[in-house]
C-alpha cells in the first residue's frame, strides 16, 4: 500500500504535462487520482521496478521540501502584501524575481525525476508512457 500510493505521487509528477492538475484525458468521479493509480497496472510495473521508483520517490520528495523551504516563505510573504489596501508592486516584483530561481530549479527537478523513474521503465513501458501523455495532452487541449 505506501508503494502505491508513492507510485501515484511520482505518476502525478512524472507525466504532470500529460496529466496535469487539471484533471487528465478520463475525468469524472475520482478525478485525475483514480487514473494515476491505474497507470502502475496499465504499464505493467513489476515488484522490483516499484521497489526501485519507489527509492527514486523518496529522493525527489527530499528535494521538494528543500525547495519548498525557499519558495513558500516568499509567497506568504507576497499574499500579505496583496491584503494591503495599496500595493507595492516594486516590492512583489522583487519578491517574484527572488524566488524565480528556485522555481527553475523545481521544474528541472520534475524533469530530472520523470527521466529518472523512466530510466526504470522497458522500452515497452516507456512508449506506453509516452502513449498515454499524448492521448491526455489531445484531452486537454481540444
């Protein structure tokens, strides 16, 4: 059960551009959730494959809080600024500009993972992946 669920963190992180946080290609009762917990029986994953994205899970979900520690901080920041009656809009840009690296870094990291979980995958597996990112991306963009 924790490797499912991990599985289906790292599903919703590795083909975030297919299926992103907007719902996926089969929308519907259970969202985008339900379909990422079918994709580990769809590309036919063994025990050691999970066993081993599962290691890649943890790693990564170590980088993101690192990130988090940075970024979050300056969006509160940013959210208690936008309460005021006037903003500061040099002030929000220079706030923006600050964490704008970090977010850099946050997306190549998603990309970073996402090639490392499919450095686990079959050639087989792989272009079931890559199958299933475009049928969603059509889905999305209709």
């Amino acid at each position: 059960f924790p490797v499912t669920i991990s599985l289906s963190m790292m599903l919703m992180s590795t083909v975030a551009f297919g299926f992103g946080r907007e719902g996926g290609p089969e929308e519907g009762p259970g969202g985008p959730g339900v379909r990422m917990m079918k994709l580990p029986s769809e590309l036919q994953l063994s025990n050691d494959q999970l066993e081993k994205i599962n290691g890649i899970n943890n790693q990564y979900k170590q980088i993101q809080v690192k990130h988090a520690q940075v970024i979050q901080p300056v969006e509160l920041k940013i959210e208690e600024l936008l309460l005021n009656d006037t903003v500061d809009y040099d002030q929000i840009r220079g706030l923006l500009t600050q964490c704008s690296p970090e977010k850099v870094e946050v997306r190549l990291d998603m990309i970073r993972h996402q090639r490392a979980i499919e450095s686990v995958l079959t050639a087989e597996q792989r272009a079931k992946l890559k199958e299933l990112r475009m049928k969603a991306f059509r889905g999305r963009h209709r």
